[in-house]
C-alpha cells in the first residue's frame, strides 16, 4: 500500500488563504506546474531558496508513492524589463550589450542553471518546457481568449481586458487586490495609449524594427507576453485543471493572477486547485542586491571565495541551512547562522553514520512508531522542513542512547529507524553524506593522523606550545581531537 493511503497531507493555499488537505484531480497523481528562470544572468540565492522548496515538495510526494509529473519552465523570450508591457526584453538586452545573438545568452544562462541546481542536489523535473519551444501553443490560447471577448487587438498588439472580465470573473482572487483601487491608484503611462484600461496586461505584442526575437502571428510580427507562457506550458502538459501550481511569492500578482485570468477567459474554469508561494531570502537582514554589494551567488558559496562569509560551505551544509526555515517564511542569510547550521548538519551525519555499528534487542525501550509519525506528521504539516528536522535531531538522541548501551531496539524498530532517517535524510530532504564521501575521507584522515603524530611528538618533546597550537588549528577547522586510554581520535563537528 503507499504511503499517501496512509497519511493526511495539508497545503496551505495561497488561493484561500488557508491550510487545505491536499486531494489530487486523480488518486495516486500529481500534476505541479512551477515558474523557472527567466535565462538572463546568473541564478541567484533567492532563486535556489525557491526553486529547492519544490524540489523537497517534490522529493516528499515520490517518497509518498504518488506519481508526480513536476513541470518547471525556462523562461528565454517575452520577459519585459520591470515586468510592464513596454521597455526591452531582459533577454534581448543583454544580448545587445553583450554582442550576442539572444540564444547565446539563453544557452549559457541555462546551463549555469542546471550546474548550480545540480551541485546542491536537486532532482531534474519531469519536463521543463521552454518559452520559445511553445510559440505556437500560445498564439492559440490568444485566439480563443479574443474568441471568448477578452482580449482586443490594437495596432498590432493584443491585451487581455480586465475591467470586462472582472464583470464576470474576480481579478484579484488570489492576490487579493480589488481592481477599482488599483485603477484609481494607476497613473497612465507613456507607451500606454493602446490600452483600454492601465491595468490591461500584452498577450502578444508587435516587435519594433530593433526588436531581434519575434514570431509571425494574425497580428504581427512579435513575441507573447510573459505570463502567456505559463498559461501554455502548464495546460499543455498538466492539463486545463491541474493540481499545483508554485512560485516566489513576488509572482503572485501580477503574474499568477495574470495565469488565473488567462486560464479563466480561455477555458470558463479556474486552472489550479493549490497555489503555493515561497518566501524571500535576504543577506544579513538586508535585500539582496548587486548594486550596494550584499550580494552572494551560489557558487560563491562552496568556494568562500566571498566578502561576506568566513569560509566555505559545502552544497549539503548550505541546503540544510535553507531547509530549517519554513519554505513561506523569510530567511536571513548570515555567516553566524551557516556556521551554526554546518555544526547541526555535521551531528546529523555522524548519527546516520554511527546506525550500521547499532545491534538489535529482544526489546525496546524507545518508542519508535510514534517518533515516526511525528516525522511524517511534520512534513504532512504544508511541508515543515524545521520540524522534521527537529524530529530527525530526536532520531540523533536515540542512536547516542542505543551507542552509549543506554536504551534498546528490536530488530523491527530498528530496521524502522535507519530506514526512517536514510529516507528523509537523503530522499526527502535531499542531503549528501558529504562528510563521509569527501570531508572524512581516506586522505583527511590521513592528513589528521599526521597531525595528531607530530602532536605526540611534541608532547613527548614538552614542546606543550607546539601540542596545543595543533590542536587548536584543527578545532578552528571544524576537527575535535580527543584524548583517552586507547589513543588519540577525532571526530568532525
């Protein structure tokens, strides 16, 4: 029997605002639509905060036995500077001061985005469309949403009409926002005078003579309008209703709320059952921005070479302090709090570690069956990472008792709890045993040996300086020595 038959999960759904048992459109399927990059520059610590929030969502729904099609996009053409319907395409610009042809910076952009989500451990989706791949999908939609009455087409540009379809529908259902307050608080805008209202949004938009990437269509020749392609990516392979649809949260208006209407004018029904958003990241209690330096990419990370941190952090470390944060609450990066969380990540490693040494009992005295519900009930709670992750630090307490002979297992219970901690540990959570398969090494062990020898040596020496001074270079690094009957040994904190 799965797992899903036999545990309640709750999703809080930004849509009402509310924690709602999840029930998918067709038992023992997931359709999860998630909103990429756009392919311009670098991805950003903001964006793998994100982007790992569903990669655990989706981890979670497999280790539950659902069959998940996770469809996450490439965003390479239509994305507008400042998110409006007039200004240069982000893409295009960068092209242009680059001296590039745009799918040049589209390949190298993508490319750094698959690396950095590689290298912190994240699982591919099952598909992941691109926007220039679904041109004429979303010519299509545009037709029939003009069919339906809600769209116009001014000089070549087509725009969605708001102020009609509120009439009948409810822009601002998940954002919120009533639209009479937001036209009474919109000012016009040069460039705007094709438009009905200020807060109609392009569909399609006629590209300029210096405009490089643009399409034929029954209108002109252009490109789609940014939220279009969500629109035709999601439906085309998760279907007009589908399950999940996620983001950050600074997409939830416009452009989620662009998605519903779209949907809405399109099909006469609302796309998505559960919209999920992701908070923010910050850098030291500050906005992360290039422009005044509290900026830090992720690969910055693993290498230390940074202004900001006072080392180097392994991918696993970095995403196991992301992960004890709530996925809809905001996080501050600091040094402080990824040298704390290394600390946890460490003890996490050395328990899981430590469970191929633990033998069975005829009896036990922990209580095995409700530690393992209470893990599963933290992550059936909207995803709660921290929570789990408290559970799995009670699971560390319980192998330090079975180690020091202080409490027993049954060979059931504790098949029980190795198999609980590998399988959120590494499954869901998404961690790599890093401390055995690099920091813990042959060659690192080899290296403390040397160390703690020439330590007896000097302390055979009374060179006592010498003695300390090794000692407390390797504290500094993160190894403990400890001193006993039998010799000296180390452990990694």
């Amino acid at each position: 029997m799965p797992l899903y038959k036999t545990q309640t999960l709750k999703i809080y759904n930004s849509l009402s605002g509310e924690k709602e048992t999840f029930t998918p459109i067709h038992e023992g399927n997931v359709g999860m639509y998630v909103c990429g990059p756009t392919v311009y520059s670098n991805v950003h610590l903001g964006n793998v905060r994100t982007f790992m929030s569903f990669d655990v969502i989706f981890r979670y729904f497999l280790h539950l036995g659902y069959k998940t099609r996770y469809v996450r996009n490439i965003t390479d053409v239509g994305h507008i500077v400042d998110d409006v319907d007039d200004g240069e395409d982000k893409i295009a610009k960068k092209a242009r001061l680059e001296q590039l042809e745009p799918m040049e910076v589209v390949q190298q952009y993508t490319v750094d985005f698959h690396d950095i989500l590689s290298l912190f451990g994240f699982l591919p989706p099952s598909i992941e469309p691109t926007a220039t791949g679904h041109i004429i999908e979303q010519i299509e939609i545009v037709k029939k949403i003009i069919d339906n009455g809600f769209a116009y087409e001014v000089n070549g540009s087509v725009y969605f009409d708001v102020v009609k379809y509120n009439k009948t529908n409810n822009y601002g259902i998940l954002s919120g926002r009533n639209i009479e307050d937001m036209l009474a608080n919109t000012r016009d805008l040069d460039g705007q005078s094709d438009k009905k209202n200020a807060q109609d949004f392009a569909l399609w938009k006629k590209a300029e003579p210096q405009h490089i990437m643009r399409w034929p269509s029954p209108w002109s020749d252009g490109f789609p309008g940014w939220h279009l392609e969500c629109t035709a990516m999601s439906t085309k392979y998760l279907g007009n209703h589908f399950d999940i649809h996620g983001g950050g949260m600074d997409l939830k208006f416009p452009h989620h709320e662009c998605e519903i209407a779209q949907n809405q004018a399109c099909t006469g029904h609302t796309p998505v059952n559960y919209w999920m958003h992701a908070n923010m990241l910050t850098l030291n209690g500050k906005k992360m921005a290039k422009s005044t330096g509290n900026n830090i990419l992720p690969r910055e990370i693993i290498t230390g070479e940074n202004p900001i941190l006072s080392k180097a952090f392994s991918p696993s470390v970095a995403r196991f302090f992301m992960l004890q944060a709530h996925y809809r609450s905001n996080l501050d990066f600091t040094n402080d709090a990824i040298l704390a969380a290394e600390k946890g990540f460490y003890r996490l490693m050395e328990a899981v570690d430590g469970l191929a040494a633990i033998t069975a009992s005829a009896t036990s005295t922990l209580d095995i069956s409700s530690w393992r519900q209470s893990c599963y009930d933290a992550m059936n709670d909207d995803f709660n990472s921290p929570i789990l992750i408290a559970q799995l630090f009670e699971g560390v307490r319980f192998i330090n008792l079975l180690k020091d002979n202080s409490a027993t297992l049954t060979a059931e219970d504790l098949k029980t709890l190795k198999t609980l901690m590998h399988s959120f540990v590494f499954d869901v959570l998404g961690l790599k045993d890093e401390k055995a398969v690099g920091n813990n090494n042959e060659k690192l062990e080899g290296v403390v040996h040397m160390l703690i020898g020439m330590r007896n040596e000097a302390r055979a020496n009374k060179d006592f300086a010498m003695s300390d001074q090794i000692r407390d270079q390797l504290i500094a690094l993160g190894i403990q020595l400890k001193d006993g009957k039998e010799g000296t040994t180390f452990s990694i904190q």
